[in-house]
C-alpha cells in the first residue's frame, strides 16, 4: 500500500542551472529590447515637439505680420521699408501726427524676439508710453528681414540643413512686401 501511495505524490523538480542561465539571458534581451525602444521614442518625441515649437512659433509670427500689415495698410498709414529702428514702418499720411509704428528685431543672449507697435487705441498688445507692443518670441529664428518687391505674390520655403529661409509675400495697397525669416547660420 505504501508504494501506491508514493506513486500518486508528485515529484517535485528545481530548475537546472543551464533552465535558470537561459531565462536569465532571455529577460535581459528583452529589457534591452524595451530600454533602447524607449530611449528611441523620446528621442523621437523630443524632436517632434521641438518641430512642434518651431512650426508654433512660425504661425505665430506669420499671424501677427499678416495683423499688423492689414492694420495699417489703408488706414491713415504709408508703409515704407525700414530705417535704424524698424524693419518696416507705418508712416501717417498726415503730418500732425509724427509718431512711425513699425516692426523691430530684438535678438538676445538666449532667445531672440520680433517686437510689433501700434497706437493704443488698436487695443493690441501691451502699452509702452505711447504705443502698445506685442513681442512674439522668434524661437531659434536668427533673422526677419522685409523688402519691397515687384514681383508676384507666391509663397516660398527653401534652404539648407544648416540654414532655413522662409519667405512670405504680401497685398499692400498694389504693393508687395517680402518677409524672409532665416533660422539657423548667420542672420
């Protein structure tokens, strides 16, 4: 009777060592499998939101350009290419008041910034003595530049790794104005 009791009990078995070796190895290439799948989508994730910033930060600009350009087109205002001061300027057409709205790069040690006026009573931006200034922070954006042009009203993008012109035409009273915004090399 004793023996067919023993032959019911299960026999109870330790991993080998060669067992334990093999799961050992297979756990860390699937850790590291799983560490360098990470390691690769925030990388991915961080040059997408810098992308995501630059991309932001460009319609931000073309926004307000495009505001402060219909702003002041027809409206009292002579828009002119730039001087010392402004990279372009909205003159009034009349002389009693001397006062030039313009748009201005401001470029600093760690983030440079394209600075637009307008009078006050525009009710747009932040007042500064007589005038009022929306700052848009131009992100990694080395240069703006403005320019009077002649030709067709087109939209263009082009340039380099190591440099990046976007250049954007616009309507001003039968006049066309070019914007060309530069990232990255020299301004």
């Amino acid at each position: 009777m004793r023996k067919n009791i023993r032959s019911f009990e299960k026999k109870r078995r330790a991993f080998t060592l060669v067992e334990l070796i093999i799961a050992m190895a297979l756990f860390a290439l699937v850790a590291g499998l799983v560490i360098s799948f990470i390691t690769y989508i925030s990388r991915f994730s961080a040059k997408t939101e810098a992308q995501s910033d630059r991309v932001s930060a460009l319609a931000q600009l073309r926004s307000e350009i495009d505001y402060w350009f219909s702003a002041f087109d027809g409206a009292g205002y002579t828009i002119e290419a730039g001087d010392a001061e402004y990279l372009v300027k909205a003159v009034p057409t009349e002389t009693g008041n001397a006062q030039a709205y313009g748009i201005r790069w401001e470029s600093g040690e760690k983030d440079s910034a394209v600075v637009f006026t307008y009078p006050q009573e525009f009710g747009r931006g932040t007042v500064q003595g007589e005038t009022a200034q929306v700052r848009v922070n131009a992100y990694s954006y080395t240069g703006i530049r403005f320019e009077e042009r002649t030709d067709d009203y087109v939209y263009t993008a082009e340039g380099t790794e190591e440099v990046f012109r976007f250049t954007i035409y616009l309507r001003v009273t039968e006049r066309a104005f070019a914007c060309e915004i530069t990232e990255g090399g020299a301004a």
